[in-house]
C-alpha cells in the first residue's frame, strides 16, 4: 500500500506539532508504522492523502454514529454557519439541543454545554465536590475521562488508596483526592468507603468502559454503585461521552435502567463537531454560576455550529427503527467476529455497535486482564488489516464503532479481512 504521502505529511507535521498529532493515540504510538493523513471521508469510508480508501471503525473516535458527511449533519451545520459561527451570546440552537439531550435522558433535568468530554467530566466533578462538600472521587483502572490532572492518575499502591499521578505535571496532591479501583471490583468500592468515609463526593464510571477496550460491567456492578452512593450519600456520575446515544437513545442509562446524579456527554452530540455537556438535576445544576457558587464558562460553549449539528444528529437517531437498524447488523458482525476469531485466541467485547479485539484465550473483564494482551501481536494484525483497507482504533486499549452506513456486505467483508489478518499473525507465531 503505497503511504508515501502520509509519511511526508507526518515529517512535516512533526516539525511544528509536538509527536506530529493533536492527540497522541492519532499517532500510531500504539501499533507502530505510519499514521494515515486522512484527506475525507463519507459515510462508512475514509481516504487517505494517498488516495487509499478504509471501511473506517474509529469514526472519529464513536463521534459519527450516522457516518462520515451524513448530509443532514452537514446541511444543519451549513444553515448555522451561514447565519453566523459563533457570537458569545445565547442562542436558541443551545435550548433546542438541550431540550433532545434531557426528553432522551431524564435524569438530566438540566445541563451545561462546553467543547469536550474533558470539559463535561471536569465541571461536572467539581460540581459533585461542590454539591456535597466532600473532596475524593473513585474512578476505575483503565477508565478515561479526559485529560483533567485529578483523572491522569493510576492505582494507589495497595486497594483503595489515594492514586498516584499517571503523567508529568500532576501534582501528588491533586492525585491525593482521587482513589482508583478496579473496574467490576465492588468490593475494592466498599473498601473505599469504609476507609475514606464522609470523604467521598462521587464515583465517577464508564457504565460501559470503553477506554480499556471495551468492557462490559458483570451484572448488578452498576446498581451496587447506585446503592453505594446513596447510601454514603455521595454522587454517582456517569461518563456517557462514548455510550451516550451510542447503545441506544437514552444512552447506557437508560439500557440499563440506572438514574446516575450527573452525566456527562460528548462526541455524537456534537455530530463531529466539538461540544460536550454535563447535567443532572435542576437541584444540583443551580449550584453553577450565574446561579450559584460553583464557576464554569467557555468561549465557544453552545456555539451555534455545534449546536444544530447535534440536534439533527439526535433528531436522525431519534427516528423509529434507527437503533434497532444498527445493533441488528452489529449484533450480526460480532457474532461473525467472535464465530471466526475466537478460535484463533481472540475475544471480542462488544455491546450494540461497539467492540473491542483482545488477543486473549481467556475473558477480558478490566484493565489489568486487558494489560495482560500481546500489544505485538495486536499491532502485527492491526497493520494486516489496515493493508487491506480495514481501519480500525489504533490502539488495543480503545474501542471500534460500527455506524449506520456500515452495510451488510461491507460488514461481511470485514470479517474476512479480520480473520486472515489474525490467521496470518498466527501463522506468523504471534498468536498463542
Ligand atoms: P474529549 O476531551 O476527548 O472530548 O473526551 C474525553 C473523554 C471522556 N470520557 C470518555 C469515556 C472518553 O472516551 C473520552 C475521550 N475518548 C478518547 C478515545 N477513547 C478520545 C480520543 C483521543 O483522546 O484522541
């Protein structure tokens, strides 16, 4: 395949963006050889600056559940920046958006837009300190919720104790007020508790971790979450910004029928475009200025562009038989995935049109089992597959997204190129 324009493209940018990228894993960090530039893309494709075309499984990291360039995205987006992009003022793009985000999820009776999922899990943790008074928060091994300093943190040695900063720049003491636990480890939470107890402003989880791979909650892990914050009557929030409108239209709460206090969103909320939001009750919500106490502003929050690209995503995946469209052909692809894979040593995680491919022979249940796999072996398959026009997450640790432009037949055609991908890895002795 030839990339020659890809491996211009990546000098040229190496020379005035640090590591060549505007997020480190675009930069094939994780499996190694050189990162596509992608000139477009449309529908279930990418191309790249050499004109290579990919069936696309990132999809700009679960952002385009409808598809590159869906054309009522665009269409919305292009009334809204003909009218103007941005004014620093409020708008009704802002309310109409706000009003599909809380119809699909009522737990959110009212939210705050901001450019991010960092942002959205950023305020949201400092509005669940503010709401009760508390400091620490628990999140979970492997669990990603943006580049805020209280979340670059890993695992405290020794369960539940305070965790230790997992990048440069962090301060031991802003990692002092975060304990990190296994994810579907209950008991670890319990410890947390009891060690820390009245200390806790909130747990906060990927109800499907997603930046491990995917991984899926053991069932009754939520609820006993929900039981544990209430009872110590701290807050539960809800990292949505992958499983929000993804599994379904009211996200992983409403799949699985668990009322977290916060949520917070991104990606298809935006329709690929920067916006993210966090929200909950009107109680805790009128905490936030101008109301009350707790301060968080943004330039370009809400901004019009954004905002009506959001609400004709929502307003496409709202329509009857959308997600039952979607997760029928996902369903299908996964169980061809796992019917062709597992043999060959490899699980597939998935839930509705998200799925993760661990190079295990045994299940993959949290971070440290997903650790465990031969991140080699990953990137040998990763590369087979991109030869032949599969692009999937370059990294092991994240998620793949099938979307509605994903076809039938292109779906099939996936999973012959992923199993000869993996039997040629295994030939090649890289698969136990
Ligand atoms: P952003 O700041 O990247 O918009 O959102 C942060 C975030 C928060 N919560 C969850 C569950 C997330 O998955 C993310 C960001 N996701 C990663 C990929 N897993 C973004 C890709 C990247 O970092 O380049």
């Amino acid at each position: 395949m030839n990339v020659s324009r890809s491996k211009k493209a990546f000098t040229q940018a190496r020379r005035v963006l640090p590591g060549g990228v505007d997020s480190p894993v675009r930069s094939f960090k994780d499996v190694g050889g050189t990162p596509r530039f992608i000139a477009r893309g449309k529908g279930a494709y990418i191309y790249d600056v050499d004109g290579n075309r990919y069936l696309d499984f990132c999809q700009s990291w679960g952002a385009l559940i409808l598809g590159h360039a869906a054309p009522g995205v665009i269409r919305a987006a292009a009334a809204a920046m003909n009218a103007g992009t941005s004014f620093g003022a409020p708008t009704e793009s802002e309310t109409a958006l706000a009003e599909l985000i809380s119809e699909a999820m009522p737990s959110i009776q009212q939210l705050r837009f901001v450019n991010s999922g960092t942002e959205a899990v950023m305020s949201a943790i400092r509005l669940a300190r503010a709401y009760t008074r508390r400091n620490k928060i628990i999140k979970f091994d492997g669990g990603y919720h943006g580049h805020a300093d209280h979340l670059l943190v890993a695992a405290g040695s020794g369960l539940a104790n305070w965790a230790t900063p997992s990048s440069a720049g962090v301060p031991e003491s802003f990692a002092q007020e975060t304990i990190s636990v296994p994810y579907n480890d209950i008991a670890a939470v319990e410890k947390a508790f009891a060690k820390y107890p009245q200390e806790i402003a909130a747990i906060i989880v990927e109800p499907i971790a997603a930046n491990m791979g995917v991984v899926l909650p053991q069932p009754g892990f939520l609820l006993a979450l929900r039981a544990l914050t209430l009872c110590h009557q701290s807050l539960l929030i809800f990292d949505e910004v992958i499983t929000g409108f993804r599994l379904g239209y009211g996200g992983a709460q409403n799949y699985f029928k668990i009322r977290p206090d916060l949520t917070c969103l991104g990606k298809i909320i935006g329709g690929g475009f920067p916006a993210g939001a966090y929200g909950g009750s009107k109680k805790i919500m009128s905490l936030l200025a101008p109301l009350g106490p707790v301060y968080q502003a943004g330039t370009l929050s809400g901004n019009p562009v954004a905002m009506a690209a959001g609400a004709a995503t929502l307003r496409a995946l709202k329509m009857a038989g959308v997600y039952k469209k979607l997760n029928a052909k996902s369903d299908w692809f996964v169980a061809a995935l796992q019917d062709k894979l597992t043999p060959l040593g490899i699980q597939v995680n998935a839930i509705g049109s998200m799925f993760t491919l661990f190079f295990s022979p045994s299940p993959v249940e949290n971070y440290a089992q997903a650790k465990r796999c031969p991140a080699r072996k990953f990137a040998q398959f990763y590369h087979k597959a991109l030869e032949q026009g599969v692009y999937l997450s370059p990294s092991p640790f994240e998620a793949n997204f099938a979307s509605l432009e994903h076809s039938e037949k292109e779906l099939a055609k996936a999973v012959s190129i992923l199993e000869s991908a993996a039997a040629e890895a295994g030939s090649a002795g890289l698969i136990s």
